[in-house]
C-alpha cells in the first residue's frame, strides 16, 4: 500500500525526477546500512563467534573432558554467536524493513548507525571481558548497558512505526504478533544479562555465570528470543518460499502460548516439565507453519541452490530432534552430554541452518536487489554445516555419556566441517555484496543523468 501511494505522489508531483532521485539516494542509504550490519555480524559469527567454538572443542576433545576449557571461554562464544552473530543480523533486517525510515531527512538514519556502534561495542566488550579477563568488573555491566541501550533505540524505532500504521484499527498480523513475542523474549534477555552482569562483577570471583543459572538462560536466550523470532519469520516468508498452504494462524499463536510456558518453567528450574512443554509447543509450531506438508505451488528457487526447501525442512527436524533430546536428558541423572547435544541440534541445526537457508535468499534482495554470488557455494555451506551438526550431536552422546572412545576423535571432525561451512557462507555473501552492482544506485545515477 505505501509503494502505491508513493507512486501516485511521484505522477501527481510538479518535478517527479527529484522524488525519483531522493528515494533512490535513501535506498542506497539504507542498503548500505544493511550491508554494514550483515558484514559485522559476519565478523562475529567467523572470529569471536565459531573459530573461538572450534578452539574450544579441540581442546576438549585432546583431552576427552569437556572440563578443560574455561567457562568463561565457552560462555563468551555463545554470547558472539547469539547476540554478535544473529542479534546483529535481525537489528539490520529490522532496521530496513521499517517503511518510516524511507520517509524521513537523512539524518534519521543516525538512530540505526548508533545503535549499531552501541550494539557492536557491547559484544565486543563482552566477549573482552569473558576471554581476556581484563578489567571485566568494568566491562560487563558496561557491555550489557551498551546492547540494552542500542536495543532500546530499536525497540523504539519499532514500535514507532507499528504505532503509526496501524492507528489502532488494523488488526496484526499473526507473524508479526510472533515476532513481537520473540521481541519480548529479547528484551527479557537482555534485562537478565544486565542485571546477571551487574551481580558478577559486584560479588562475583570471575566473569563466569554459575553453570545452574547459565542453563536456564540459555533456554531463554535460545527459546525464548531466537526460536519464536525464526517462527515469525518462518511464517511470513515459507509460504512464499516453499509454495505452502495458508498458515494455521491460530495453532501457531498456541505454539509461543506453550513456548513460554516452557521457557518460564526453565527459569523455575522445573527443566522435566519445560522440556516436555517445549517439544510440544515445537511439533505445534512445525504444524501450524505446514512445514512438512506438501506445498499448493511450486517453491519460489530462483536466485538460490535448488535444495532450499529440502534444508529448511531439514532445520525444523532438527528442532524436534533437539526438543526430544532435552526432555532424554531432562529424565537423565548424568546427561551432559546429552544436554550439549541438544543446545547443538538447535543453535546449529535448527538456527544457524534457517540463517543459512533465508539469509542467502533474501539479504542479496535486500541489500539493493543483488543476486547471490554463487549457489553452488550456498550447497556447499548448508550441506557441511548439516554434516558437522550430525557429527557434533552424535559424538557428544557418544562420548560425553561413556559409550565409545573413538567419538572423541569426532569431535575436531565436526568443528572443522562446521568452521569450514561457516568461512564458506561468509564468503559467499561478502562476494555478494561486493561483486554486484546495487539497484538503487543504478536509480540514483539514472535520475542523475535524466
């Protein structure tokens, strides 16, 4: 509807070249912006995000315990993969897929670049402070300050322009209704981290989150943030991108009504009763989205490797199998290496799998109607980072729960196969974006000329 109204303000308009010439110099702003916060997400995920992962788990797999590395070291690599990684990824997409900001002056767009400066100081102080142990009674609280701060801004940024077009008379959509829920499972995340940052480095002997408190903000952090915005997402675009029938709005509300049920009870410490709940509110989730069911059209492929639909199937496949392990270990009385199973079967399987697949379908559209690089390197980088979340998943039982010896072996395996497919993502949309000419600035020069 906006596109049309502009269009009529461009025909009715006295000197319809200079509209024509302001809206394609804001595209290539907000382009830019995008690309700006992809790239630096891409730097997260690489560095401080997988190669710090990979570190950590050769050292464990040299010495067969997972108990030789710090804790600090592992807790600060999830917190680059995802705030640094996936949190940067959904402020940008977030960011430039809000309408408003293709309607204001130029200096608008001060509040996503500071919120980016703000969003990326924060990961990088915290992961500063959780590798390098320098100063970190400062820079935690400081790290977790700066990321509630740039998310605030986001935040208001947001609800702003939700505010602004709907009036209070049309109703949401059920996707967006998902997102926001995944948006209050962030800012719940977010509180808790400062709040847990400020209790460290107040009474705290290191910059290590008790292991009783750390899982239940992993579930959090994971089911509570990152799963109900993927659903979000899964609804808005799956229908298009697989061909699928109509959404079961209703029965997707149901999944994040039982999604935190479950996460609450996590944070209760009632883990047998969340992880139940959580596997139940996954299978109505993957019903609801018709996942699994035969698509009404053919799946919208172009610009992509022809196996799209088959990974993003493969990711919700991970997610039960993620769900289903958590309530083994849940009944478990030793299943360490059963709970690590089933954080890897959904950060990797479930999560970074769906980035992989609709990030390199729609961040080339998005950055200024590029076309992926290459496809063939999007197969390469979906398919190893399926067969490194198999050997991970499979070796942590395997070894961590005492069944076999030689799956420690597997361990480096599964690290070097995942690194290599996450170096190979990185690269195939860092070529993107280097290598294609940006539509918008192709208008922008051609309203020049004209």
């Amino acid at each position: 509807m906006s596109s049309v109204i502009q269009d009529a303000e461009i025909r009715n308009s006295p000197r319809p070249a200079a509209i024509v010439e302001a809206t394609a110099a804001r595209e290539i702003q907000l382009s830019r912006l995008l690309v700006a916060y992809i790239s630096l997400g891409l730097l997260f995920m690489v560095l401080p995000g997988t190669f710090l992962g990979v570190w950590n788990l050769l050292a464990i797999s040299s010495h067969h315990s997972a108990g030789t590395v710090p804790a600090a070291w592992i807790q600060a690599h999830g917190h680059a993969q995802i705030f640094g990684w996936i949190g940067t990824f959904i402020l940008g997409i977030g960011y430039y897929s809000i309408p408003k900001l293709r309607r204001l002056n130029p200096f608008a767009l001060w509040t996503p670049w500071t919120s980016l400066l703000l969003w990326s100081t924060g990961v990088t102080l915290r992961w500063v402070a959780g590798v390098y142990g320098w100063q970190w009674r400062i820079l935690l609280p400081l790290s977790g300050l700066l990321e509630i701060s740039a998310f605030l801004l986001f935040f208001r940024v947001v609800s702003g322009h939700r505010a602004g077009d709907t009036d209070g008379k049309r109703k949401l959509e059920t996707w967006v209704l998902v997102v926001i829920a995944g948006s209050l499972g962030w800012m719940a995340t977010l509180v808790l981290n400062l709040f847990s940052a400020a209790l460290l480095a107040w009474r705290g002997s290191s910059p290590v989150l008790p292991h009783s408190f750390d899982q239940r903000f992993l579930v959090l952090q994971t089911w509570g943030f990152l799963v109900p915005f993927i659903w979000g997402f899964s609804a808005k675009w799956l229908p298009i991108f697989l061909g699928l029938r109509p959404l079961h709005s209703r029965r997707l509300t149901w999944a994040v009504a039982l999604n935190s049920a479950g996460v609450i009870a996590a944070l209760l410490d009632w883990f047998t009763l969340s992880t139940i709940v959580l596997l139940a509110g996954f299978a109505v989730a993957a019903h609801a989205l018709r996942v699994f069911e035969a698509g009404e059209r053919p799946p919208k492929i172009k610009g992509v490797h022809s196996t799209l639909p088959f990974f993003i199937r493969l990711a919700y496949v991970w997610g039960l199998i993620s769900s289903a392990l958590a309530v083994w270990a849940a009944l478990t009385a030793e299943a360490v290496g059963i709970w690590g199973a089933s954080r890897h079967a959904l950060t990797v399987g479930f999560i970074a799998l769906m980035v992989f697949c609709v990030g390199q379908r729609v961040l080339p559209a998005f950055s200024g109607m590029r076309l992926l690089f290459s496809t063939k390197l999007m197969f390469a980088a979906t398919a190893l980072l399926s067969l490194g979340c198999f050997l991970r998943v499979a070796a942590e039982i395997l070894a961590y729960q005492g069944f076999v010896q030689w799956a420690w072996s597997c361990l480096p395996v599964s690290a070097i196969t995942e690194l290599t497919a996450v170096a190979i993502f990185a690269a195939n949309l860092a070529l993107t974006f280097a290598s294609r000419k940006n539509r918008g600035e192709l208008q922008y020069r051609s309203a020049q000329a004209a």
